[in-house]
C-alpha cells in the first residue's frame, strides 16, 4: 500500500518536471 502511494506520488513528480523541462526548452526557444 505504502509503495502503491510513493509510486504515485513519484509519477507526479515525475511528470511535474517533465512537464516543466517541456515549458522551459519552449519558452527558452
């Protein structure tokens, strides 16, 4: 259960800074 919610917690982290690397190289270009 615990690893359940790290592994989601770490998805959103994850796609959190992804998502702001994507915003950051477009608004850099």
């Amino acid at each position: 259960m615990n690893i359940k919610v790290v592994s989601i917690d770490l998805a959103k982290v994850f796609s959190k800074f992804v998502y702001g690397n994507k915003a950051n190289s477009a608004f850099l270009t």
